[in-house]
C-alpha cells in the first residue's frame, strides 16, 4: 500500500512540475530547451520542507527555515535566460538553498554554491548567480569574477526588485536592469544606511 501511495505521490509532483513548466515558464518567454529540461529533471519539492511540498509548484516564493525563500521558477528561469550559461562557465551560485545550483548544474560542468558571499571563495568564476535582491553589489564580487565574466541577479531600484546583468570594469561591478522580477531582497546586499532631512 505505501508503494502505491508513493507512486501516486511522486505522479502528482512530476504532473505539478510539468504544469509549472508549461504554465509558467514557457509563456513568459522562458524557452530554452536546456533550461526547460533543467526544470524537468530537478524536483522542485526536494527543496522545500515536507510540510510544503504541496505548494512547491505554485507561482510564488516559498518560505524556508532561516527567513530564506525559495524564489518563483519564473524568476530562475528568467536568471538562466539572462545568464546565457554554457557547459564551458565555471559558475559560483550564492544562494540559501540548493535549488538554483542544482538547475545550473544540468547546464554547466563546474558549479560551486555558497549560503553567503562572505563565505564564497575560489573563483575566477565566469558567472555568479546571486538568488536574491541587492540594493549595492559589493566590489568584492568583482574579486571572484573571471575577465569578462558575468552576474546575474536581482536589483532593488527605488523600492521594485529588477532581473539585472552585472560585469565588472575597473575594478568596479556595474549592473543593467533587464526587466521587472520577483525577488527577496537579501540583507547581505543592502545599501549603507544614510541619514538626510
């Protein structure tokens, strides 16, 4: 009896990823066919707690342990979209949970996660994915990032958190906003707090 219910189960998941990947991908112009496999080979439920896994699929973030978050598929799949990834790219994922490396890891040979940039080392990386909102990019990122390397991230200007394509010039890490996305502003990339009238 348990067999059959885990078999059930496991149907109703793989039914659900489908689903995301048709309803919420494919018609916001995430089409990719390594990218769209990517989302069909990484079960999505792995990485939420089990008493969330029936909302998994639904197109919205994800609370987990810690005040982290499991974004939207659309806002990872609008990351590897913008990411342009290779098999080639040695990539550095920073993100709270695993999800986001695991879809790079169908897409690029070497994929290397940190919880934190703090803790992120190695490198030099030709992309870096940061799974979050950042109101500054330190230019420590720039520390990590191979010549003509690229990050991918979201960025928070005036109060709406935007998908954005990063590279470094000078020593200096300068991103362009590429569209409006939904992410969870990480505390880590905050700006400096200032005091004015």
């Amino acid at each position: 009896m348990t067999l059959v219910d885990d078999r059930h189960a496991a149907d109703d998941m793989q039914t659900a990823r489908r689903a995301m990947i048709d309803s919420q991908l494919r018609v916001t112009g995430v089409n990719s066919p390594a990218i769209l496999a990517a989302f069909n080979a990484v079960p999505r439920e792995d990485f939420v707690p089990a008493e969330r896994r029936v909302v998994a699929y639904a197109d919205r973030a994800v609370p987990l342990a810690g005040g982290k978050v499991l974004s939207p598929a659309l806002t990872y799949g609008q990351m590897l979209e913008a990411a342009d990834v290779t098999a080639a790219d040695t990539v550095l994922v920073i993100s709270g949970n695993g999800y986001l490396a695991a879809l790079a890891e169908k897409l690029a040979t070497t994929v290397t996660r940190h919880d934190s940039l703090a803790d992120a080392t190695g490198g030099p990386y030709t992309l870096i994915l940061i799974d979050g909102a950042a109101e500054v990019l330190p230019d420590r990122l720039a520390a990590l990032l191979a010549d003509d390397g690229r990050i991918v991230t979201g960025l928070v200007e005036r109060g709406v958190t935007r998908l954005a394509l990063a590279r470094c010039a000078s020593g200096k890490v300068a991103a362009t906003a590429l569209g409006e996305a939904d992410f969870a502003v990480l505390p880590e990339f905050a700006a400096p707090k200032t005091w004015s009238f």
